[in-house]
C-alpha cells in the first residue's frame, strides 16, 4: 500500500492544542486583582495535583501557564488620584438619562456583568482621567456621560 493512503496515527488528526493568548500591552492590576491571580494559580495547581487523566491534566496545566505568565508580568496600578477616574476607581455616571457605577480594574478581574470594566474597555477608556461634574464623549456622542461621584473601589 502507498504511505499517501495509509494512516499513521489518530494523533494527526486531532485538533491542535494552543496556548491561551496573552493579551497586549501591560498588565495593570488592583490590590484585589493580584490577590485573584494568587489564589487562582493556587486553585489550578490544587487541580493539577489532583487529576488523573492525562488529557484533563495537560489542558490544566496549560491553564496553569497561562495564569502563571498573567502573575508574574502583573504590575500592580497606581492609586488614581482622590479626585480622578482611574484604575482602582468606583465611579458614579449618569448615562443616557440613568444613572450606573462602574469599577474600574485590571483585565483578568473584570466582569463586565458586574460592571467592573477592564481599563481597556472602551467605557473605561473614555472615563479615565475625568474628575466629578466633568462630561465625557462616548460612542461619538460629546457630553455622553456625566461624572457623578468617584470613590476608591475596594472589590
């Protein structure tokens, strides 16, 4: 039989198995958000310990890669000035007529559901450096969004 019509192995087959892909550009972290990125590297290494199979394991412990690259390379934000929006900040705004508060947070802790946004998030974007009773632009809209209130966010 010709090697082109013969099969070597189901392994070739499969679906490649990547690395998770890291996100550009620096990775900005809270207090809360480093202190997630440690109990998560402990949580995956916990399950790596414990697992059996084989294929289970391999696909943790590239999890295990990826979250141990997210905390070694996390450089821990500065404190956003008292009376500006920036990472770290809990911010109150009025938005299309209704008001919403919004935790602003490094990448691996956001949970958009939550409204914590990353500081990459285009919102996010648009309010950092705002101060109180400031306007902003958002979605091509100029005066979008109205700068309440902005607190320390303390998760």
């Amino acid at each position: 039989m010709s090697v082109a019509f013969r099969r070597e192995s189901d392994e070739e087959h499969l679906e490649p198995k990547f690395e998770q892909p890291i996100a550009p550009g620096p990775n900005l972290v809270t207090a809360r958000g480093l202190r997630l990125l440690g109990e998560r590297v402990t949580e995956i290494e916990a399950a790596v310990a414990a697992e059996t199979d084989e294929e289970a394991r391999k696909l943790l412990l590239r999890d295990l890669r990826y979250w141990h690259t997210r905390q070694t390379t996390a450089e821990l934000a500065p404190s956003p000035e008292e009376d500006e929006v920036g990472i770290g900040s809990r911010v109150r705004v009025r938005m299309n007529g209704a008001e919403r508060v919004i935790a602003i947070v490094g990448g691996d802790e956001a949970e958009p559901g939550e409204d914590r946004l990353a500081f990459s998030a285009p919102l996010a974007r648009a309010l950092m450096g705002a101060a109180v009773g400031e306007t902003v632009a958002f979605a091509d809209k100029p005066d979008a969004i109205e700068v309440l209130a902005i607190d320390k966010d303390d998760g």
